[in-house]
C-alpha cells in the first residue's frame, strides 16, 4: 500500500509564468524514509505544502493513505504530521499548552496526550522548557516543541521540511534516531533537506526534483553499491545550471591564466606607455631644434652686434688715438719749444746772476749792471 502518492501534480501561482511543480508523479512505501532533494526553487516546499493541504494545486491528484487530499482532507490530515520550516507557533502559549492544543485538534485522548508527552519531552531533553512560554525558547527548542506537537498523535506519515535546520548536533541527532524508530513502527518519514550526506545515511530512496520536473528516483542502497561518484556529485551532475559555478570559476581560472601567460593587458599598456614616450621625445626634439635655430640666430645676432661694435670702437679708438697722438706731439713740441725756452732764460739768468771766476777783471759795461741791479735792490 502507498502511504503517499502523486499523480500529476501541477501548481503555478498567481501572477507567474512558470509552473513551480510541473506534472509531479511519484509513490512513497508504508514503513520508508523518504528524501526529496532539490535546489532552492525546485519546487520542494510547493509540493510538500500541497501534500499537507495548506495551499491547493491546480491538477493532479494528491492521495494519502489511499484517502483524496482535495475529497477527503480531514482524513488525510489526520495521517499527517507536518513540521515545517519557519516554526509557526503560538508564542504565549507554554510548551504544554501549545502540545495539549495540537493534540485535541487531532483527537488524541487526555491519556494519550499525557502518556506521548512525557516519552517525548524526555527523548528531546526539554523538561525544563516544557511549562515555560515559547517566546523564551531559543530557535533549536522551538525546532523541538514543533516536532513533539507534531508526532503527538502518532501519525503514518510524518512530514518535514528541513527538519534539521538550525539544530545543535545533539538534537539533530535525536531527531535522526527518532525516524528511524517512526520507521521502526511501520510509519512513513517523507522529508526535505539540502544535507545530501544525512539523506545518503538516512534514506531507503530518494525523489530528485528540478525546475518542478521529477529528475529520478534512486534506490540508496542499490546506487552506493553500484555508483562511481557519491549522491551528492550526482545530484550536482543532475541538477546543474546550463553553466554552473564551478564551470564559471574554470573558465575565470582559464581566463587567468591565459592572461597571465600572454600578458595582453600588459603589452598594451606597453604599446601605449611607448606611443606616449614617442610623442614626447618627438616634442622635445622639435622643441630643442627651435631652441637650438633661435639659439643660432641669437648668437649670429650677437657676433654681428659684437663686429660691428669691435670695428666701431677700433676705429673711433684708432681715430683718437691718432688725434691724440697728434695733440700730444704737438704738446710735447710746444713743450720742447717752451723748455728751450725756460732754458735759456734761465742760461740768461745765471749769466746776469752768477759772478765771474777769479783771476780776471770785470768790464766797465758788467760793474755798471751789477750797481744798478744792486742799488735797485
């Protein structure tokens, strides 16, 4: 008997183009664990909600315990316990109470209520949470609450969505050892989860689900005994985009390398830098050979203002120095003249001046001066 079967299945919301499940087929076993493994947006959440009738698909038919979901879905709901992903719980409420609630929706009986609640808060360590409010319970402890409430009836088919999210790994692992006691029981566990390596330990088969299209269903036991490559490389191989990540990264890393190798960015940068340096080596060299023209038309400049000026100043020196020499000879004749002069006047002088050496007689004419000269006197 199936405890779970899709037939079918399509459901695309409102607004949208794209089918979130597309034409959804498969059957879960009486006493299985089940894993339904897909991408963010694969469409697991969808199915897994219209399986627990919280929102309706649009065809197909969704069949639990042989019961229609769409027929029937009180008495389906009643074979089901769902634990969801985002803890929807009423915070005021105890650990009790919220329990005790959960059970009179699904019928349990006051005894039966006491007697599970009691295996449970001892399997799940939350004795000392249980009378307190949920509001106080850390994310780990609502995870907990959320699945007592939800096994508190004992369903056959117990559904979660990403039940192991969050949790400490003591709690994830008392939560693993408790599908396998579900199992035990002859119930079902129909569950979600993105950790491939618990679904490869954990599961009797797994439903690949991608773009809302069922890929596969694998045989766990029979694929690690015949398979290459672990679950999760082929559900990576399964499910990849058209170009993944990974190949992304290869190409980047080739890209790199050829990069590295050829050196374009490089070479071009080179080419520039050198176009650069040409231009400016080209306008210094115009502008050396304008300085270097107008250096040579100064300097002819200079050379003809200094000939000119050295004739000049050696024909104006050259004239003066004639009409200097000429008026110094002239000088130095009137001089000579003038000295002759001097000179025999003075000749004159001591003549008149000087008296006539002994031994000889002075004229009358001479005696007659001198009186003269000194009777003047």
């Amino acid at each position: 008997m199936a405890m779970l079967k899709l037939t079918n299945v399509c459901k695309k919301y409102k607004n949208s183009e794209i089918y979130s499940v597309k034409d959804l087929s498969f059957e879960v076993k009486e006493g299985e664990i089940f894993g339904f493994l897909g991408k963010n947006g694969a469409g697991k959440s969808t199915t897994i909600k219209s399986i627990t009738g919280i929102i309706p698909f649009d065809s197909g038919t969704i069949e639990i315990c042989g019961h229609d979901i769409k027929k029937e879905p009180i008495e389906c709901k009643l074979n089901i316990g769902y634990v969801p992903d985002n803890h929807a719980v009423y915070e005021n409420l105890t650990g009790k109470e919220y329990v005790n609630y959960i059970a009179s929706l699904y019928k349990v009986s006051k005894e039966d209520t006491e007697k599970n609640l009691e295996k449970f808060v001892k399997l799940f360590n939350m004795r000392h949470a249980i009378d307190n409010q949920i509001r106080s319970y850390s994310h780990g402890m609502k995870q907990k609450i959320c699945i007592i409430a939800a096994l508190i009836h004992n369903p056959k088919l117990w559904v979660l969505d990403e039940p192991l999210m969050g949790l400490d790994p003591q709690s994830a692992y008392d939560i693993k050892c408790y599908m396998k006691e579900h199992k035990r029981l002859g119930n079902t566990v129909f569950f979600s989860s993105h950790n491939i390596d618990m679904v490869e330990k954990l599961c009797d088969r797994v439903a690949i689900i991608n773009k809302g299209h069922l890929v596969e269903i694998i045989d766990v036991e029979d694929f690690m005994a015949n398979s290459k490559v672990s679950l999760e490389e082929y559900f990576l191989d399964l499910t990849k985009d058209e170009i993944s990540i990974n190949d992304q990264l290869a190409e980047a890393n080739q890209a790199k390398k050829k990069k590295k190798f050829s050196f374009p960015w490089f070479k071009k940068k080179k080419h520039e830098e050198k176009d650069v340096l040409e231009q400016i080596l080209e306008k210094t060299k115009q502008n050396s050979d304008t300085n270097n023209d107008n250096k040579t038309d100064l300097t002819e400049n200079l050379n003809e203002n200094s000939t000119n000026s050295t004739e000049n100043s050696t024909e104006n020196s050259t004239e003066n120095l004639n009409e200097n020499s000429i008026k110094e000879e002239k000088v130095e004749e009137k001089s000579f003249e003038t000295k002759i002069e001097e000179n025999a006047e003075e000749n004159k002088t001591e003549e008149n001046t000087t008296p006539k050496k002994r031994g000889r007689k002075p004229k009358k004419e001479e005696v007659k001066e001198i009186e003269t000269t000194t009777s003047a006197n």
